[in-house]
DNA sequence: ATGGTCGCTAAGCGA
C-alpha cells in the first residue's frame, strides 16, 4: 500500500492539483497539510466522488489538516491530546488494511519565524508536547506512521545551503534535537532507509526561482514505527506537481509498504 | 539593492 503527504498551502487553490495527482498516484492514504479553511469548506463530495473517505481538521486563513483514504478511517483524533491549541495543525486516525489496524498521525508542525522568536518558542513548546503524546500512541498502535510538514531539516544534507543558513529556521540544533526526540521513540525517517539522488528536497520558497534553482529543503517526512520498517518497501519524493502551473510550494512524499509477516 | 512570491482577504500576516 501507498501512503503520501502533501503540504498543499490552500486545499481551495489547489484541489485540480490533488484530483489529478490522485488520478496519476492512486495512493491509499493521503494526508494534507495547510488546507486554509473551516469544515464546512471542505470538497467532501468530491473527493468521495474519487473515492476517498476524509478525516478533517480545517482552519480559517491558516493551518488546516486532513486524512483521505480509499479505506474507511476510524478512531479521529483532532489536536495534540492534553495540549491546548488554537491551532488546527494535528489529525490521527486509525486505518483498516489487510495486514491489520494502521494509524496515521498527519501533522503541520509549527513553523517557527526565527529562533529567538516568540514563534519560535510556540514551536519549541509544540514539538516538546507532540513527543509525549507520540510516546502515548505509539504504545498504544505499534503500528503508526508519523508524517507531514515537519517544518524542520533533520540534517545538513536535507538543505541546499547548509552552510549559509546554520542555526537559522529549521536549521537550528533545537529542532534538529527535538526531531531526533522522535526518531527515540522508536521511528524511522522512510527516506533515508533508501538511497536517494543528492539535493533531495520536499520544499522550494516560490521567491527567487527557487524551485528552478532546486534552492529547497527536505521538512515533509514519513517516520514509521519500529514493527513496520521491515515492512517499507520504498519512500520518494514526487517533484512532477511542483512543476504544474500555481503549484504548492512543496512536493509530495510517497511512502511504499508490503504486506507484512 | 534589506526585495523577491504566493494565499487569504482586503492591508497586512504568515510561510
């Protein structure tokens, strides 16, 4: 089975873009990032017209998250559990699939501003609360997969000036700490289990040529718990939408499972 | 050269 995430920055601006991408990539999951609009907004018809089920987490302006899935989802779970949030940014659920209960945690995480901020510190805060409730739902389903816009560059590799942009916005060695918090618990950045072109980026800034310049970064990622590495058959990131016209700034990430044991 | 580009929403914020 196939499970994607996709920062879509407005599910309004770019619902052609998702309906011809599933078209093209008929993944069984996939979880959006920055919908940019209230429940009510949401296309539920026509998605379902695709055939995908949709858990939704919407937000007006901002923020926004939601799970699609040819397979019927159950168990939702909005918010960071016990961390009060005014911020649509965190929708888990469990999927059904033939090799038994899968749950899927689709998260926006904070972006941050600049270190130093008052932004900044909402991040730290942020990522301090997702790792305990991770710990929790881990426990609770072995069998989980972590993704989204993590908003962070686990390593230098994942970023185009490395150099240049030390310590600056998902660069900084805070994140970079909490994020292998996370990999503490247990998961594994997809990605990485595989070899992968040099200058592999999820994310190009839509200023400066950005993308035709491949000045980007890598902060979507698909961490899997431990019972489903050996499971993960292969994870890549899909440049051909940020290629469309009026793309996202950022790409998908696909994630390949086989059946299991 | 202290900008640049989007999206939302109607001037400025967030990314």
């Amino acid at each position: 089975m196939k499970i994607a995430t996709w920062n879509v920055n407005s599910l309004t601006a770019r619902l052609q873009h998702v309906l011809d991408w599933l078209i093209a990539n008929p993944v069984d999951v996939l979880c959006l990032q920055e919908l940019k609009m209230t429940d009510d907004k949401f296309p539920l018809e026509v998605l379902k017209s695709a055939g995908y089920e949709a858990a939704v987490f919407g937000q007006k302006t901002y923020n926004g998250v939601a799970i699609l899935s040819l397979a019927p989802v159950r168990d939702v779970v909005k918010n960071i559990e016990n961390f009060a949030d005014e911020q649509s940014r965190v929708i888990a659920a469990t999927i059904e699939t033939p090799s038994g209960p899968l749950r899927v945690v689709n998260c926006y995480f904070v972006n941050g501003q600049e270190p130093g901020s008052e932004k900044f510190a909402y991040k730290m805060k942020w990522l301090g609360a997702l790792h305990d409730y991770l710990a929790r739902e881990i426990a609770a389903h072995p069998n989980l997969v972590l993704l989204g816009d993590f908003n962070v560059t686990p390593e230098d590799r994942d970023s185009f000036d490395p150099v240049g942009l030390k310590e600056t916005i998902h660069h900084t060695t805070e994140e970079r700490n909490h994020f292998k918090a996370l990999l503490d618990l247990g998961l594994t950045d997809s990605f990485r289990m595989f070899e992968q072109p040099e200058k592999s980026f999820s994310w190009w800034d839509y200023r400066m040529l950005g993308y035709q310049k491949n000045r980007g970064l890598r902060i979507d990622h698909i961490l899997v718990s431990e019972p489903l590495v050996p499971r993960v058959t292969g994870c890549v990131i899909d440049r051909v939408p940020r290629k469309w016209e009026k793309p996202s700034d950022h790409a998908p990430v696909v994630l390949e499972l086989g059946p299991g044991a």
